[in-house]
C-alpha cells in the first residue's frame, strides 16, 4: 500500500509485497520457488482455505505498521541507468490546492509474457494521461523481474518518473515487508513535511462483504472514494444479458478478465484520512463519483510455452463426477530457463492473445487543503 504525505506529493510511494497463485501439479507456474518455499506455499493455501470455509473473515487486530523508507531512483541519461536522486537537482513541488492524480493497478504476477503485459499496461497509460502526464503517481502491484526490467526499459517512464525502487522482487521466506514499485513525477520535492494528509491504494483483496466495512472502524476511521459520492442504481439485468459496463455501477474491478468464471467483486480501492479533497480523473476510461476505471478489454500479444496435460475439471460435474480433460498452461521464457531438460519436453511456443490483468486499474485526483 502506499501513504502520501506532504513530503511526497508529486510523485509517490507504495509498499506492496507480491502475490502468488495456484501451483501445477505438473509444472509449476511459480517455479521460481524452491522446494521449501513450494511448500510453505502449499501450507498457507490449505490453511487459509480451510479457515475461510469454517468462519467468516474478521479484521485482525495489529499494531502501527513499521515505516517504508523510500529510495528514489531517477534515469540518468548520460549513463542509461537509474541512480539516487538528489534533493539539489528537484526544481519544484506540489503547491496546496494543486490537483495530484493516482493511478493504482494490480498488473497480475503469474499470467504468461509478463514483460510484454506490463509494456502493454504503460502504453495504455501513456495514452491516457499523454507523453508529459505531470504530477501523475502509478502504483503498480505483483511486479516481478521481468516485467520491473521492462519498466525500467521504458523512455516514457524514464523521461517522466522517479522510482520507488528498482530493487527486484525477493523471495518469500525473506522480510520484504515495504519492498514495492511505484511511478512518481520526476518535478516534484522532497521535504521533511508534517504529515496533513495521507492515501492508500491497490488490491485490497476484499473478498467478502463485511470485508467492505473495515476502514469505518473506530481505531480505523479511514474514507472510500468510492463512497465520497452516492452509487449509482445498480441495473436490473436478465439471465441471458450481458453487462457491457462491466459493474461500472458497483465499481467493480476484478472477476471479468479471465478464462475461468468468477464472482465480480470491487478489490481495487482508494482510502484517504486527514486534510483532503478527491477529485475525478477524467483521463480514466469510465467514472463513477471520484473513481475511474482504466485497463478495461485491454489485451496484447505475448509469447509463452505451453503445455498440456490430463487433469480433473472442477466443473461442470458430468453425471455427478468429475472428469479428465485436457487442461493447458503456461511459462515464460525465463521460467523455462529453468526448468530441468525432461521437463520441457512437450512444451510447444505459442503467440496468445491475453489480457493484459485479471485487474482493472483505479485512478483518483487528490487536492491536499
């Protein structure tokens, strides 16, 4: 998640820690990690799976989080690479009352090509908020190697932004907790500010509906921008309709990008406390109240290696059992990079027309008063 204090208005910061997926029990599609962290995986999958089956979720008690320090890298181009930036060479910072736009994105971890997804992600965004987008923060979640190189390799990031940081994703069983990647605009200060104000944002993973009253407990007390402005009446649809607006007026953005079929749920949000005002983005793609929505159809071409294999289908249940069928899935050049010979025979190369995320990105403005 991301806090914007006043030392941090014009270009921001986010602390996220990465996600992970199902594993194959053929390939493994994080096979980045080892056996023991394969089966730390496993451990908290079933764990977690289990507990939610029994008893609704509940918010869990914690203490203050430990600060995330940022260290802000900027292109040099003299040497063509990012270095430290330095507080002599900032020109200008983000007045009181002057609008800083925020765009979070989860850009989806363990889809296939995630180098060609995440480029794909920032031509979208570059074309919505231009060449020179100003004082635009993007906070990016589930950034792996491949696609933090591909950020890094970017002239339009490289002529526009600052970034929080450039270290690549660690493993699992390490403390990462503050390790993330974020896009600030590179004209902005850094000072050492009271904080008056703050913003946080990105995959909230809110999976259950008392999941969306969290941030109204007392020793919470945060404001949804999604809420800042009545919902619009949700549409009545019949079975056979389809909803063009992807749960516009639900403000959902998650469940519709994906082969699978899954219950569209909002997982993506913006909360805020202190001395600020929210403002619409008009840059977004669709708006409802203060939140956009980007990202949304969007696909492009990757390649990746397949591999097809024998596996029981969850559903549909045919003739109350489930069935073996053929089920595909698949890798990245850099995960075959290491996977042993025997196990890639059978892998075929494919062209694949993917969704860039299974996540529509958000995007507010933020005046701090």
């Amino acid at each position: 998640m991301s806090s914007i204090s006043a030392h941090l208005l014009s270009r921001s910061a986010s602390c996220r820690r990465l996600g992970f997926t199902r594993l194959s029990s053929y390939i493994s599609s994080i096979s980045h990690l080892t056996d023991a962290e394969s089966q730390l995986y496993f451990e908290h999958f079933d764990a977690k799976s289990r507990l939610r089956a029994q008893q609704p979720p509940c918010r869990i008690s914690q203490g203050r989080p430990a600060p995330c320090f940022v260290r802000p890298q900027i292109h040099d181009a003299r040497s063509s690479s990012w270095v430290a930036l330095e507080r002599t060479k900032v020109q200008e910072g983000l007045e009181r009352g002057k609008l800083l736009k925020v765009v979070s994105w989860n850009i989806e971890a363990f889809g296939p090509g995630q180098a060609a997804r995440v480029s794909a992600a920032l031509d979208h965004l570059k074309g919505l908020f231009g060449g020179e987008p100003g004082s635009l923060v993007v906070m990016l979640q589930e950034v792996r190697r491949e696609s933090l190189q591909a950020i890094m390799d970017t002239s339009w990031v490289q002529r526009n932004f600052v970034l929080y940081n450039v270290k690549p994703p660690e493993s699992i069983c390490t403390d990462i907790a503050g390790d993330s990647f974020v896009l600030r605009s590179s004209n902005g200060a850094l000072t050492q500010s009271k904080i008056i104000a703050g913003l946080v944002g990105g995959d909230m993973n809110a999976l259950e509906k008392s999941e969306h009253l969290f941030h109204k407990e007392s020793d919470i007390d945060l404001s949804d921008v999604w809420e800042d402005v009545p919902a619009p009446p949700t549409p009545v649809l019949k079975p056979f309709q389809k909803d063009f607006s992807y749960g516009q007026a639900r403000g959902n953005t998650w469940g519709y990008q994906s082969k699978s079929r899954r219950e569209r749920k909002r997982m993506d949000k913006f909360f805020y406390t202190g001395s600020l005002e929210t403002v619409a983005v008009h840059e977004a793609q669709d708006i409802t109240g203060r939140l956009g929505r980007l990202g949304i159809g969007l696909k492009t071409e990757v390649g990746a290696w397949e591999f097809e294999y024998k596996g029981l289908k969850q559903s549909p249940l045919r003739r109350g059992k489930y069935v073996e069928e053929p089920q595909k899935i698949y890798f990245s050049e850099s995960a075959v990079a290491k996977f042993p010979d025997e196990e890639r025979r059978g892998l075929v190369h494919r062209k694949l027309n993917v969704w860039v995320s299974d996540h529509f990105g958000v995007a507010v403005g933020i005046k701090v008063l």
